[in-house]
C-alpha cells in the first residue's frame, strides 16, 4: 500500500485507544489495553455518555442494528468517528472490516482510485492493480470522513454504489457487486452546500438517511468534569506521573471555557498540562486568550461590538439576507460562513423571518 493510501485511510476490526483517533473512547488504565470484544459494550468505554451524549447514543443504538446509511455532522474535534465506530461495533458487521477514508486528503482522480480501485495500466503510474476501499468493506462498514470535501465529479459515483451497490474500478468494464454499510461525516452545513450548488442534492438526502448530530463541547458543559479526570489520568499514568487532586477553581475554569476546538483541543491541554504538573496536583498553563477566573464584564468593548455589529448588518441587507455563496454576507466580509454564524449568534443578529435564505 501506498504511503498516500496509508495517510488517509484505515482498516480495523478492533476499537483503539484514546491516545490515537478516539478523542473520549475509554481505555482500561491499570491493563493499558482496550476491553475485549464482548467483555462490553463498546458504548460503555465512551466518556460523557452518562450526560449530553444519552440522546446521540440512544441514536447509536436504535440504528446500529440496520443498514441504514448515517450522517454524522459536528464540528471538528467532536469525536465523529468514535461514534461512527460505535455504530459498527454494535452492528452484526462487527467481525468485518471497518474502512475509513478522509475525502478530504486527496484529489479527485486518486480518491476514484481509492474508493473503487483501478486497473493495472489504467492511468499514468498504475503498474499494478490497486483493491479499493468499496471491496474491502464489503460485508462490513465503510466510515467516509469529511464527505463535504468529496469533488463534485466523482459525487456521482458514490451515489450510484449507495443505490445499485455496484461500481467499476477505473479502467475496468468489469462490474463488482458489494454489500456496504456506508457511514459519513462532516463539519461542513451540508444544506447550505447544496442551495450553493458545491454538493449533489440527491447524494444529500442518500446519506442522510439516517442524521445523527454532535453537539459540540461548549454545549456538553456537564460532561467536562469526567472527560478531565479521565485525560488527566490516562496522560499521568502514559508519562509514570501520579496526580490526586484537581483544585476547584481550575475545574470551574476549564468548565467555563467555550473550548473551540473540542474534545480534541481539551485533550491536547490536558498533556501539557500533565506535563508541567507536579507534586500529585493538576498545574496546567494559562488557557490562552481567556481569564475564566475573572467574572465576564456586561459589556466588553461595546464600541468595537456596535461597529462589527452595524458592518455585519450592512452586509447581510445588501445580500438580502443570503449568508453563504460568492454573493453572501460572508463573502462581502471576508469571512468563512461557520465565522460569520458565530459572529452573527454572539451579537444577537437574526434575520427578519421573511428574508431568512440561510
């Protein structure tokens, strides 16, 4: 295989650990291995499922039993692919291949070749005939992660294996049947990309046949407290370190910050943090760019707030209201969309209920 393929692409019959790409998938630490298969149910290693994640795994649940395609939308660092194995490992196609795949690591003319394979000869360097992923999931579970990012040409393509579960690997006439469980995920607004033509409608309502959102960390305040302790004991026990005790201010404060980059950026905080800690107490660094200890003031550079304000008001009136798309506000600013819907939450900006186009 490829050093490429190796980069975006994994097969796996077995869950990881948290310390690769399970942001909160709970690994035993006094073993240091992963419960075995059947010992329990996947769902019970997941942090948080206690709190804000019941609704998203009762979802997990009622569906993982089917083979009903499934969307997976939250922002990055979420833990989508830990609920898209999940759903694999409950499934009965959990004693094959889970595949995954990131859209978004390659061009179009080699994503082709590494969703359906290719021939011996087929392109320019393609001496050898090449498997795809579509065929080595077959009977199992095929994880397409960033499927926003997916080229339009080869959008076709995916929506014609989804529906007749056949396809041709590139260079062939040769039809290949499979039968794949397909789960995708995005951080991208899937909607909005097809009202601006950047994604198939049809291939749309395919893959969302069965939603299942993540909320992001912000939202899941009451589930931060465990995922700390857990991070801070996984890190200290990988790095031979004993902590005992997490002051409360600094508890309070890690629960107050918004954390946008997730479950990931927590993660990623708690090591640091692990690392500069000494004598059993959690020390970590200051969160940058944030004084949570300090109460928040009424009114934070309200000149500032009243100029972006009236710029984002502007904006939004002379598009009508349309946020996304090369006319919309977001463009006229210079900002991305997801930006621009922050920005817009923050400052309290609705729209006019008849002029909603976004």
């Amino acid at each position: 295989m490829s050093t490429a393929s190796n980069s975006v692409m994994e097969i796996s019959r077995y869950p990881e650990s948290a310390s690769t790409n399970a942001p909160f998938y709970r690994a035993d630490h006094r073993t240091g291995r992963t419960p075995e298969r059947g010992e329990t149910s996947f769902l019970e290693t997941i942090v948080g499922r206690r709190g804000s994640l019941r609704a998203v795994i009762s979802q997990v649940e009622a569906v993982a039993g089917t083979n009903a395609t499934v969307l997976i939308a939250g922002e990055t660092g979420t833990g989508k692919e830990v609920i898209a194995r999940a759903i694999h490992e409950l499934s009965p196609r959990r004693s094959r291949n889970l595949v995954k795949v990131n859209c978004a690591a390659m061009p179009a003319g080699l994503l082709e070749s590494e969703l359906f394979g290719h021939e011996r000869g087929a392109f320019t360097g393609a001496v050898n005939s090449h498997v795809g992923r579509f065929a080595l999931a077959d009977r199992g579970t095929l994880f397409l992660d960033e499927i926003g990012d997916m080229p339009l040409e080869l959008q076709p393509k995916l929506l014609r294996v989804l529906q007749e579960r056949e396809f041709e690997a590139v260079g062939s006439t040769r039809t290949t049947r499979v039968d794949v469980r397909v789960v995708a995920a995005t951080n991208q607004d899937l909607k909005e990309m097809v009202r601006d033509r950047e994604f198939r409608e049809d291939l749309y309502y395919r893959l969302n046949a069965f939603p299942i959102y993540l909320p992001p960390l912000r939202e899941r305040k009451t589930d931060i407290p465990e995922l700390i302790e857990y991070f801070v004991q996984q890190f200290a026990d990988s790095m031979e370190k004993t902590i005992e005790t997490i002051p409360e201010n600094i508890m309070r404060s890690l629960v107050r910050y918004p954390w946008p980059g997730n479950i990931r950026e927590l993660q990623n905080y708690i090591a640091r943090g692990v690392i500069l800690s000494n004598d059993g107490v959690f020390e970590p660094p200051p969160l940058e760019n944030w004084a949570p200890l300090e109460p928040e003031p009424e009114v934070a550079n309200s000149t500032l707030e009243d100029k972006v304000r009236r710029e984002i008001l502007a904006a939004c009136q002379r598009a009508n209201w349309k946020l996304g798309g090369p006319r919309g506000a977001a463009a006229r600013l210079g900002l991305k969309r997801t930006t621009l819907f922050y920005k817009m939450k923050r400052l309290g900006i609705t729209p006019p209920a008849d002029h909603w186009q976004d």
